[in-house]
C-alpha cells in the first residue's frame, strides 16, 4: 500500500438535538456517523456516487476497522468540520485519517479536535461479499 493522494476534504456539519445524549453532548457513535458522511461527500466530490459502483461495477464499501479517539465533546448546534484525507490506498482498500473539528465562534479563533479517527474502508463483491480490486477509474483518481 502507498500514500497516493495528500489533499484534505473537507465536509461542514451542525450537530442537532438528535446528535446529543441526556448530557447535551454528541452521543460518541454519532461521530462515526459524521466521519462516515464525509467519506461518503468525499467519494461523490471525486464524482463517484456508491449507487453507481455497486450498480455498474459490482463492487460496495464496507468499514473494516475504526479506531477513534475522543478529546473534546461537542454541543448542540455547534458548527463542525469533518476531514478526511487518504493515508494508504490498495487495491481492494483505503485507510482513511479522518478529524471532526469545531469552527471557532469567532474569527480570530482556532478549530479545535474534538474527535480523531482512523477507518479502514474494503472493496467488496455486492454478490458474494468477497474482497474486489475496486474500479480502476476510482483507484486512479484517490
């Protein structure tokens, strides 16, 4: 596996009462849903739609691994930012770093790390469920 691509992406979230457990504070598994938002953002800013792959070429995404590290809550209406950047990419699979980051409530502040994960994404036959070398037009492009 190699590096292939260094670009950050870039997806903007607002936490909703919906994202916050009785604390007032986004529930921990709703940042794995905010990570997993971004990447899909990010496949279709490459033009890619999941829709299309499995139905053209067969092939659908499934998370293998997710390592998460959690420094600083975030709150209700909070404005965030979801990045996601390649960090290795094979054949049949892309290693993802991502970072859920709030937007400081002024312009003179700084984004501050609420969130750090790492998730490992497979190819997958959309029949049998097998590993699949994804489409040669997707491994170009990340």
């Amino acid at each position: 596996m190699t590096i292939k691509n260094e670009k950050v992406f870039l997806w903007p979230i607002r936490v909703y009462y919906e994202d916050t457990d009785a604390g007032g504070v986004v529930y921990h598994t709703n940042y794995i849903k905010f990570m997993e938002r971004a990447r899909t953002e990010w496949l279709r800013n490459l033009g890619f739609e999941q829709d299309e792959l499995r139905a053209n070429d067969g092939v659908i995404f499934a998370v293998r691994s997710v390592q998460a590290d959690y420094f600083l809550p975030a709150k209700f209406n909070d404005e965030l930012m979801v990045s996601s950047q390649v960090i290795k990419n094979g054949k049949a699979s892309i290693t993802i770093e991502q970072e859920v980051l709030r937007k400081p409530k002024d312009n003179n502040g700084k984004n501050e790390l609420l969130c750090k994960g790492i998730i490992k994404v497979v190819t997958l036959d959309d029949k049998s469920f097998r590993p699949k070398a994804m489409p040669e037009k997707l491994y170009e492009v990340i």
